[in-house]
C-alpha cells in the first residue's frame, strides 16, 4: 500500500512512534494482500490499557556502503535513503552530525560490529570528497540492528555542508599486529593481521621512512608500552602489504592512521622493529650492581644466568642507563633471587644491541633456571672524561677524549662509522643511539626519550 515491498519489514510494539486513535476492531492478514481491506477483521482485541500503538519499519534493511578508505572496514560513509518504491537516492552525513551510538548501529550494519568506532573528516583522513545530499537526525542508540530501528526527535533531515566536510567511520578498531623472524617476542619484521592475512609495512618506500609514532603504536599493540626503534631492515620482498604508514601520536588503533590500501601486493622492504624494554639493577651493593629484572607487560622478572655471559651484561648495563666501560657478571646470584619468577634463559647478544629485546633467547616468560641462578651483574663507569666542542647545540660536535692530561680528538681515518658514534653518544650520556649520526668529522647525537 506504501509503495515498498515485501520481506523488508520490521514490527514495533514498543509504541516507539507515539499513540494515536485506537481502532476498535484488529487485521487479521495472509500477507498477500494489496490492501487492508481485503483482510478479515478481528473483532475480538486484546485490551491496550497503555495505549501503545504498533509501529512498522517497511524498509528494515538500509543499504549503506563505505567508499575510498584504506580497508574494507573503513571509508566515507553513504546511506540510501528510500522515500517509497518509485524513488530513492544515496545520502552522505556531515562530519559534524554523526554521533558515535549511531557509527556503532552502522558497523553493526556492515558486518563490522565494534562498540568503539571512530569517526573522521573524510577528506582529511582518506582524501575523500562528497558527492551526494546529506542528512542528519538519526537518534540511534547504539543497540539497533539498521538505522532505520533508530528513534530521531523528527524525521530524517536535509543539512547542508561542502563536499570535503563529509564523515567517515573505522569499524575496524582492535588491530591485531605481531613480529616475525626476529629473535624475540619483541623484535622481528612486523606484521598486522588484515581479513584472514598478515600484511607487512613497507619502509623506505618513495622516500617515505616509517615514524617513531608509528613504532611506539605497534609497540603498544603488541603489549609493550615502551617506545621502539628500528632495527636493521629486512630484504626487499613481494607480499601483501600496508603503505605508507603515518600515524599521529594521537592515534590509539593501527586502523587509524593514515595509510595507502591495506592488502596491495608491493616489493618493498618491510620494517623491522624492537620494542624498548626497563630494565633494573636490583639488591646490589651499589647502583651500578644488582641482580638483573626485565620488565615484561607489567611484571618484573629475572634472567636465568645459563649462558649469561659478558656479552649479554654490557647490554643490560647500557640499558639500565649507565656509562659503560665495561661490565662483569657475578656468579651464584650474591645478591638474591628475587620473587618475581623467570621471565629469560639462554640469552646470547653480540654485545652491540641496544635492547636485551635484540638478542636471541628461549621464549620470554615459558623458562625455567636448571640450577636456579638469575643473573646478576657489575657495570662498571667509565671515568675517561669525554666532549663535543663547535656544535651547534649540546648533542653534537667535534668529539675529544681527555688522555693523559690533555684532550685528544679522534682521528677520522679507520674510524668504523656508525658503530662508534653509537658508543661516543651513549658515553656522552645520551641513551640509546639510533639517531646518531656522523656528518664530515662532526658526531650528532639526538637524544631519544622513553
């Protein structure tokens, strides 16, 4: 009678549409009827003490899409907006008229249910302009099944904004993201599972270089709240990928940054990554001693000393923040156990590392010390005095080691690079050395906080 057809209709009963006068004879319909008045009449009706009118919702299933975002669960969001069965048209939704209760009723709608969507300025987070009439007044709140279910104050309006101020919705928070061929939980090329598949990041891609924000976010993704750092790049491979990835320090989801289309297949080099860990000198006789504890999702553990040697105590004492000349390790655990369980064994680090993360090991938190020793160590200061002259700031300069009385530069021939200017930095107490770089004979060392 309406116009609309069949199989598309919802009853209320909830008398969500207001009462109005009540008939003193009910419908008894088959279905197939083209007019109430071919129905039998019910003359028999149950008392309406409330007064509640039915209701019905004669166009239950409200097509909607999601346009030019970077994922199947993201994009500008259009609706089709049905008057009767003669007419009808796409509608999009000003970016300042969409609450979140009814992004949450249009995931549902997708097939991308969250109760955490976010909503976006279309052109500004995917470069996408309108191009159909808005409308506004939805009123959902946030348990409906189709926006059509939704109780505005007034009927679906027509509003008015410019094309580049259209919304746009990310169903698709909950990222899930992992590192792979790494030597720990926390180190390795890093992955975001995408619709059934893991894709890689691509890096060093049309001078685009993934951000410190970008790293930290995955860190946080994957449990670690300690920033990250890039580590040695991984070789040029052909797969499914995510591109040009740039993430704001805003940003709580990897589903939320700005990014090429998730799932291109690319040849590119993929970012590898180390999630920063803290590290602790506990017990010992001084700061600069203690039996070793590594913090790991929010709970201290210990470091089983099978195999703990030099090499691995020279890592831990950078990483406890101390200047480095060289380390000891101490034997049968002088200084206790500790009460926090086994967090590694079998540790193996070149000595090289900037994170206790980059050296192999057994899998982090599934040990367990044969002989019940934890390592412990002794780090000793450097007492060789060291500076940066004719910089033009603090963290860089001309570098100078006083020796015998005298300061002495370093001379540039056979010096290997980055290697020493990550040393020099951290001697000149600037914390791990990523950013250390050597430019003519002059060293920068950019400081990095945790």
């Amino acid at each position: 009678m309406l116009g609309f057809e069949g199989g598309n209709i919802s009853v209320y009963d909830d008398g969500r549409f207001g009462s109005g006068m009540m008939k003193t004879h009910g419908y008894d319909c088959n279905g197939n009827e083209t007019d109430i008045v071919h129905c039998n009449q019910n003359e028999f009706v149950p008392s309406c003490s409330n007064r509640t009118s039915v209701g019905f919702n004669c166009y239950s299933i409200t097509p909607i899409r999601l346009l030019e975002g970077t994922a199947m669960f993201n994009g500008r969001i259009e609706i089709y907006q049905r008057e009767n069965s003669a007419n009808g048209d796409w509608r999009e939704i000003c970016y300042n008229h969409l609450t979140t209760k009814d992004a949450i009723v249009m995931c549902r709608m997708i097939g991308h249910p969250t109760m955490y969507p976010t909503i976006h300025h279309a052109f500004n987070q995917y470069n996408s302009d309108g191009r159909f009439p808005t409308i506004s007044g939805f009123g959902c709140s946030g348990n409906e099944t189709d926006i059509t279910e939704c109780t505005p104050d007034k009927e679906w309006t027509a509003t008015s904004c410019s094309y580049n101020y259209r919304a746009a919705i990310n169903c698709g928070i909950n990222s899930t993201v992992r590192v792979m061929d790494g030597p720990s939980i926390k180190a390795g090329r890093v992955e975001v599972l995408y619709n059934g598949t893991w894709l890689g990041i691509c890096n060093q891609r049309y001078n685009y270089d993934i951000t410190s924000a970008n790293i930290n976010l995955l860190c946080r993704h994957m449990g670690f709240n300690q920033s990250g750092y890039l580590t040695t790049p991984t070789k040029t491979r052909s797969s499914k990928v995510i591109p040009n990835l740039a993430c704001s320090s805003s940003v709580s989801d990897v589903s939320d940054c700005r990014s090429g289309l998730w799932g291109v297949v690319d040849s590119c080099t993929q970012a590898a990554i180390v999630c920063n860990s803290s590290i602790r000198l506990v017990n010992g006789s001084n700061e600069r001693s203690g039996r070793v504890e590594v913090l790991h999702r929010g709970k201290w553990g210990t470091v089983c000393a099978d195999g703990f040697n030099v090499t691995e105590a020279d890592v831990v004492c950078r990483k406890a923040g101390i200047r480095l000349w060289n380390a000891s390790v101490l034997d049968d655990s002088p200084f206790g156990f500790g009460a926090h369980g086994y967090l590694l064994n079998n540790v193996s680090c070149k000595s090289s590392e900037h994170d206790i993360g980059e050296c192999q090991s057994s899998p982090w938190n599934e040990t367990y010390c044969e002989d019940g020793n934890v390592a412990t160590v002794l780090c000793r200061v450097l007492e060789t005095p060291i500076r940066l002259l004719g910089g033009k700031t603090p963290f860089d300069g001309r570098v100078q080691l006083h020796f015998k009385n005298d300061w002495k530069p370093i001379c540039y021939s056979g010096y290997n690079g980055k290697i020493s200017t990550d040393v020099l930095c951290r001697l000149l107490e600037y914390n791990f050395s990523r950013y250390c770089i050597l430019r003519s004979l002059f060293y920068y060392c950019f400081v990095i906080t945790s």
